[in-house]
C-alpha cells in the first residue's frame, strides 16, 4: 500500500543555500537557543522536550525506514458482534434543508436546524459526516482511503465508539464500535436503559468515545507518536462537533469521567489482546508484542439537543460504567501487525498523565452558544457544511503562487477565536463557539502566523492571542524589540497583532524541517500553548488535551481553507526550539504543538479518485 507523502515525514537535514532574509536574519537558528532538556519532575514535560526535533541534535527517535511488511491494519474490526448497517448515504430528507457552511457558525444561537431524534438515520448522518471514509484513492497497484477525520501520516490511529438507544431493542442501550471501511456499528453489548440512566441523562441523545492505538501512529513516526495521537483526538472531536451541529445537537467533552471509566465504555479489556506487562523494557524492543494493538481510552463527548444542558452527575455516571463493564460483550478484535516495535517512553507517558476522575469541584456545565464573528458571508464558495467536511483533503503540495485576500484571511482568523463574538469590554478566553465549545477548559492555545501572500498585508510574523488574560505573560516572555500592532483593516474583536515585517517564507521552511509548503501557502503558523504552567496547575492530564486543542483548531483551519476554496494541511514535523527562537521563548512557559500551511494546493494528477462508498473491500 502506497501511503501518501504527509507533512509529518522526516526529509533530511540540510544547510540553507542562502542566509534568511535581512528582516529576520537576527532569528538565525543556533543550538545556543534550543531549551535545555527538562529538569522538572513533570513526566509530560520530560516526554516533550525528549521527543523534540533539533536542528543540530537531529530528530526524536523513529523507526529509521518503514517496515512495510507490518503496516498496521487501519481498520478495528469485532468479529462476531452484532452489525447495525447505517444509511449509506444518509437520507438528504436529514435535515429537511441543506445548511450553507456559513449559516452554521453565524446564526444567532442555538444554530439551525432543531433538534433532530435520534434514529439510525441521524446517527448515520452525524458518523457519514465526521468520522467516516471520505475517497478511496489510487495510483498504479496502489490503493488506500481517504476519511472525513484529518490523521497523521494517514494512519488513523483513532476508534469510536458509542454508547445509544437501541433502535431494533425498544428500552434498552446498545455499546457499539464504528468500523468506518463499511459505515456501520458494531453492537459489542446491550443493557436496560433504566439502569444506566445515569450515563444519559434526559435529554441527551449519546455518548460518543474515542480512543487510538498508539502502534498505528509509532510504526511510522516513533517516540513522537503519541503527540500526533492526540492531535489526531482533537481533529475528531471537532469533526464530530460540526457534525452534530448539523443535527441540531451540542456536543461536549465529559472530563470528569477517569480513564478506568473511559475504559469500560470502549471495552479495552474485552475482546482484546492481554494488558501491557507489569514491568516494561528501559528501551525499545522488537518481536511479536500484541498488547501494543490494545486502545487507550481518550476522552467521551455527550451529544445532546442544542440548548439544553442535561444534569451530569459524575459518580452516578462512574457507578453506571462499572454495570457496562459487566454485561456480556460480544467480539473479538482482529490483529493489526503480526510483528511490532515497543516504543517504552510512548506507554510510560501514557500512563502519567492519565485522569483518575473529577478534580475538586469538577462538574459539567454548558457554556453560553455564542456565534462568530463574521467579515462577509460572500468570502465563501456556495457550499453546504456537509459537502466542506467530505471534501476536506491534506494537500502535499501549494503551489506558491495564490494569494488571499485580507478580508478572507481575516474572516478564517475570525472563526478560530474560541469565544466567537464577543461584547463591549468582554474578551476571548473562554471556549464558547463552534466547535472549540466541545472543550470544557478555556483557550490554552495561540497562533504564530508567517504571512507570505495575503492582499493588502504586509509579509511578516503575526501572532493571534486567542486567550486575552494570557497577553501579558506572552509579551514579557517573547522578544522585547516586536511591535504587537494591530494591521491595518483588522476587524473589531479580533486579537491580531504584527510582530515584525519581513519576508520569512525562508525561515518557515527551515523550523518546518524544511518543507516547501510551509513557505508556498499564503500563511502558515505555529500553534503556541501555555505550557508548564497549565501542567503544573491543572495536573499532567493536561498533556493530551493541550494537543486536543491544537487539533480542533487545525481541523477548523482545514474547513475554512476548503470553504474558501484553497486547501491546507497540518505540520507535524517542525524544529521545536527553532520556533521557539524566533519568538524569543526561552523555556517551558510557551510551547509549540503543531504547525500549520494553508494555501492554493497543486494535485497530482496521476492519483485516481474513487467513492468512498462502495469501497474496494480492502484493509488500507
């Protein structure tokens, strides 16, 4: 199976031919700026500064070459469970009207339409629109899927699985895992609604869970895997919260459920391989090791009607799981590899920075629907938000040419801020818009822009502060000769300032392990979190979702870019304290998670397209 060139590959490391240009000559990369490596006691921090990529120290551990003869089986399938065929394609009667991808994130809230019920057919829509396959792709005896989810590398290392009324089984819930290949559910287990009300509570609609296999993503890319697992969790929350926009429904992370719970709702322990040894190796091994196919619970969403907001109790919840975990489940997990490599510090990290349950005065609350701002409606193509989702691709390749206009620039920008339109004096922070809301935390992420070709915008570093209470401390820890000023023709409530002007399509290329794509997009940008302070006082278990965050804000940046007509693609594979020199960061405080391009895609005209549906019937 041929797997597409995706921006997380490692190129080789080679000197620029020229030095970068004069307005940014003083970023020059040196090893004297690089972050020392860690010296807290924080596993997560010591985890992240081991797995970053060096100019000079060279990349985080991989795998060298690709053992093609073991590329993980991108496809979880339960033998002898129950199936539930979903409509293929959804019924277009659901919703009764196609909804302009506009109109979801501008009109007054709740958003159109109401509330759907739920029915296999709506289930169907919700799943056909975020998580299913979007094209198969082919090229000579080459042929592998394409999925409405953006995944590192095209790996997928994420799982769904959704706790729901039965709709063959009136009173009863069902447990079931979606297999995607064949958009359809897997029934695993049932149980009597009235004893685990407490898991959906009135009026909920679902619980969606997700889950990754860490083995489908360290095949390829190693020790760092596990940050692109949860990028990859990220981009699916946000796939699965447009979606469920479209139906009416709200959707919101339940993150006071701990991981063992996670575990009993995904069924990590039935049907799958044995648990990870007591004792792992101090280094990485090779051999046959199944346990790495095993999923490692992530997080689960609560779907339910736009508007309300169901009465969450997490301990009747807790109890109500430990019921599911003793049902009779049904299936067995089919093998992914027949050989593996054992990345420790991958499953070591993993297991620090799980959540044992709800933090001190943890409850679930629904944050005010706010709409976002918007330039004009006109900057888009005349699409439907399920035809923006479906179409979603990683470009390969820009073609460094188009250039974008500042009011489309700034209406993309507009719709990444997590608090939508705000009031007079109120300012961005808390994540109450389309689909940042799924979030149950503030805004911990930012963006740094390299503006290359953008109409009316002069070239230059710019930096969006999508958490306003945070402006102070970025400032003091960022270079002290930037300018913070405002562009000119920025629209009221956008948090945008220019840094520095100057040509850096150079320097973009070079932090991002030297990708021309980086440098012949309009922009690109690098997303900065607060880091040590948010690890230090929330709990490690922030680790993961500070990359959950980046993901959602990728996967809106991939919509807008395909909304507006152009492309865009996420960037895995960047020289972290490169970037952090240019931006003057110094330690732990702010951290780069994931790197971004947006721009005018060249496409390679000799991969054929096929339907998603009906698929060739092959695992790739």
């Amino acid at each position: 199976m041929l797997l597409l060139r995706h921006r997380h590959c490692l190129p080789s490391p080679r000197p620029l031919r020229r030095p970068p240009p004069r307005a940014l000559r003083r970023f020059a990369m040196s090893s004297a700026a690089a972050t020392p490596p860690s010296t807290s006691t924080s596993a997560a921090a010591d985890y992240h500064c081991r797995t970053k990529h060096s100019l000079t120290a060279g990349y985080a551990r991989g795998p060298g070459r690709l053992d093609w003869a073991n590329q993980p089986n991108p496809f979880l399938r339960f033998a002898l469970a129950p199936q539930l065929p979903l409509p293929n394609p959804p019924p277009p009667a659901l919703p009764s009207a196609p909804i302009p991808y506009p109109a979801l994130f501008h009109s007054p809230p709740p958003p159109p339409p109401p509330p759907q019920p739920l029915t296999a057919d709506s289930l169907s829509a919700l799943l056909y629109h975020s998580l299913a396959l979007s094209a198969w792709k082919s090229t000579g005896l080459s042929t592998w899927s394409l999925r409405v989810n953006p995944s590192s590398g095209n790996l997928h290392p994420t799982e769904a699985h959704l706790l729901f009324p039965h709709p063959r089984e009136p009173g009863r819930l069902a447990v079931a895992h979606y297999a995607p290949r064949d958009h359809l559910l897997e029934v695993r287990a049932t149980a009597p609604a009235a004893e685990c009300a407490a898991i959906l509570p009135a009026p909920a609609t679902a619980v969606l869970a997700l889950s990754s296999v860490f083995w489908r993503e360290a095949w390829k890319y190693g020790e760092r895997a596990f940050r692109y697992c949860n990028h990859d969790v990220g981009h699916a929350l946000a796939a699965v919260a447009v979606a469920a926009a479209a139906l009416g429904w709200d959707a919101k992370v339940l993150d006071g459920l701990s991981y063992e719970d996670l575990g009993r709702l995904v069924g990590v322990e039935k049907g799958s391989p044995a648990g990870m040894p007591e004792e792992l190796p101090d280094k990485v091994i090779k051999g046959n090791a199944p346990w790495v196919e095993r999923q490692h619970p992530d997080c689960a969403v609560l779907l339910f009607p736009a508007g309300s907001e169901p009465e969450v109790n997490y301990g009747r919840m807790s109890e109500a799981l430990r019921r599911i975990d003793e049902l009779d489940w049904v299936g067995k997990a089919n093998a992914l590899s027949k050989d593996h490599v054992v990345w420790d510090v991958i499953y070591r990290t993993a297991e620090e920075v799980k959540k044992h349950g709800p933090v001190p005065e943890e409850r679930f609350f629904v944050t005010p629907w706010r709409k976002s701002p918007a330039v004009s409606e006109g900057l888009y193509k005349q699409l439907t938000v399920q035809e923006v989702v479906r179409r979603r691709r990683s470009a390969v390749d820009m073609d460094g040419v188009h250039v974008m206009w500042r009011d489309t620039f700034y209406q993309m920008l507009l719709h990444c801020l997590p608090s939508g339109e705000v009031g007079s004096g109120e300012q961005q922070g808390q994540q109450c818009a389309l689909p940042f809301r799924v979030l149950p935390w503030d805004a911990e992420v930012h963006a740094a822009l390299f503006v290359h070709r953008v109409s009316g915008l002069p070239k230059g570093l710019y930096f969006l502060v999508r958490n306003e209470e945070h402006f102070g401390a970025l400032q003091r820890a960022m270079r002290q000769d930037f300018e913070w000023v405002r562009p000119e023709g920025c629209p009221d409530g956008l948090p945008l300032y220019r840094l520095m002007k100057g040509d850096c399509q150079r320097v973009a290329m070079q932090i991002s392990c030297f990708q021309e794509i980086a440098s012949h997009g309009c922009f690109s940008l690098g997303m900065v979190a607060r880091f040590e302070p948010v690890l230090h006082d929330k709990g490690e278990w922030m680790y993961p979702r500070l990359f959950w965050e980046t993901g959602v804000l990728g996967q809106v940046l991939y919509l807008e870019a395909h909304a507006v007509g152009i492309s865009a693609t996420g960037i895995g594979c960047y020289f972290d304290d490169a970037v952090h020199e240019v931006l003057g960061l110094k330690d732990l405080e702010f951290q780069s998670l994931y790197h971004f391009t947006v721009g005018s895609p060249v496409l390679d005209k000799r991969i054929m397209s096929l339907p998603a549906y009906p698929g060739p019937g092959i695992d790739a």
